[in-house]
C-alpha cells in the first residue's frame, strides 16, 4: 500500500511538472524594460558613434532597462482641430540592454497626443506611442532583437517619457 501511494505521489508532481512547462509563456526570453527618458542635443552614445542623421528631434535620452539614445525621423504627420496630433515615423536607438553589449535597433512608431486646443498655449495634456522593433534591425548586443516599446509623455518641467516594454535578443 505504502508503494502505491509513493507511485501516486510520484506520478502526481511528474504530472504537474509536465503542465507547469507547457504554461511557460513562449517568451521566457523576453527581457521586460522600463525607465525614462528627455529630450537631450548632448546625449552621448555608450559606443560607437551617433547616425549621421540624428532626426527631426533632438535625441532622447534614455536610462533604465535601456541606456543610450534614441533618435526620431518623422514620416507623416496630422493635427486635427481638436486638438489631437498624430505622427508616424522610424526610429534608431543606439545604446545597450541592462548594461550589455551596445548595439542598435530600429523601431517604427505611431504617436498619438492631445493639445490644448487654444493654439496660442500650444501646451500637451497627454501622449503616447508605441514602437515596434523592426526585425532584423538589430546590430552587435541587439542582434537579432524582437519586441516592443511603449512610451507615455509625463508633462511637466521638463516634460519625461517613461517607457516600458519588451525586448528579446536571440
């Protein structure tokens, strides 16, 4: 009897352990990032050196999961009298992953945002955008990365981006 309940009980967490595998999410590569990021015209590259075109904007400067710069170049964009702007465009950030290997990716972006509608303030309320990261852009510790970053305007003085996300490297 004590044999079979050993063998019941064996069986049971071989059971589990088996379930509990095929549960694992798909990406257990994935590597969750977060931090913030500002608008900065010195933001230094941790290697290697920035793109000749550095963009419609001045570099972000992120730090957090991600330390290095992200650079912007707008391909359309739409204010409509409301008050709401959108804007579409590609992005390269140069720098490294939890104090990695540098590297780059590209990402493309759609930014959404709502304004003060009296055009004389000129004043955000809020924003937000999301940047897919283009497959096989990546170079050096970014080879091969895959996932997405969002962002989210915090306004204020100066005005901050937060961002979050994920990022796999193969």
């Amino acid at each position: 009897m004590e044999k079979k309940s050993v063998k019941r009980i064996i069986g049971a967490a071989l059971a589990a352990l088996v379930l509990a595998v095929l549960a694992m999410p798909a990406s257990a590569g994935t590597t969750q990032v977060s931090g913030s990021s500002v608008y900065n015209t010195e933001c230094q590259v941790p290697a290697g050196s920035p793109p000749n075109n550095t963009g419609d904007y001045p570099p972000l400067d992120l730090s957090g999961s991600l330390d290095g710069c992200w650079y912007t170049n707008i391909l359309t964009s739409r204010q409509i009298s409301s008050g709401v702007y959108l804007e579409t465009g590609q992005e390269l950030f140069v720098g490294s992953l939890n104090g990695g290997a540098a590297g780059t990716f590209g990402t493309t972006y759609r930014f959404e945002s709502k304004w003060d509608p009296d055009a004389a303030t000129g004043t955000e309320i809020r924003g937000r955008c999301q940047h897919p990261i283009v497959a096989g852009s990546g170079t050096g510790g970014f080879a091969g990365a895959t996932g997405r970053v969002d962002f989210k305007d915090i306004i204020g003085d100066p005005v901050t981006y937060v961002y979050r996300g994920h990022i796999s490297v193969s």
